[in-house]
C-alpha cells in the first residue's frame, strides 16, 4: 500500500466517524478496488459515495494541503519555464508561482514528495 493509499485509508475511517461515509459503503469501495483495480478513493468516488472535490477537500483537510480548483487559477509563465513539459508530465506537477526562492506546484499526487 503505497503511502496516497495509506492516506485515504485514514480519511475513511475519519469519514465513517463522521457520518459521511457507512462501513458498508467503504467495503463495496474495497471490493470494487480489489476487482477493478485503481485506488480506494477512485473507488469510493466511481460507486458515487463521494464526489472527487468532496474527497479531494477532505484530504486537503486532513493532510494540510491546500487544494484550489485550477480553472481559475494563472500560473505565472515565468515559473512554467522552470520545469520541462516532460518534467512537469512525470511528476505530475504544475508550476504555479516563485516567491523567496521556493517554487509553488499543482499536483495530483501530493503524497509522493519524492
């Protein structure tokens, strides 16, 4: 279990705590994960238990991630020019802004700090 699952894992039962998610719901997730592949929060998504921006909140939430809905957002061009295209498609990451030195991205993946 990779370290994005592990996340997720922790989120569902702070979902399931919470009211936002049944055992039930979070074992049809798993079996639909272990027949179909992927990861449990496509899964949890897919069978329509959570929306993607609703779990994707949640994490954010949870993990101290700042999520923000780039269709209205502009990346600074300067920055983009700072990764290649190849780069920024391997590491699933977008350049946002430079400030102090320290370059912001938009990732996917936002536990693989690798």
């Amino acid at each position: 279990m990779d370290l994005r699952e592990q996340k997720v894992e922790g989120l569902s039962q702070d979902l399931i705590k919470e009211g936002h998610l049944t055992p039930d719901q979070l074992a049809v997730a798993k079996e639909s994960q272990k027949n179909l592949g992927g990861d449990l929060a496509k899964a949890i998504v897919e069978q329509g238990f959570l929306t993607e921006e609703e779990l994707t909140q949640r994490l954010g939430k949870k993990y101290g991630y700042t999520v923000i809905n780039l269709t209205f957002y502009k990346p600074d061009p300067a920055v983009i020019k700072l990764l290649s295209a190849e780069q920024a498609h391997n590491w699933k990451l977008l350049p946002l802004f430079e400030a102090d030195e320290r370059l912001t991205v938009a990732t996917v993946v936002p536990f693989n700090l690798a």
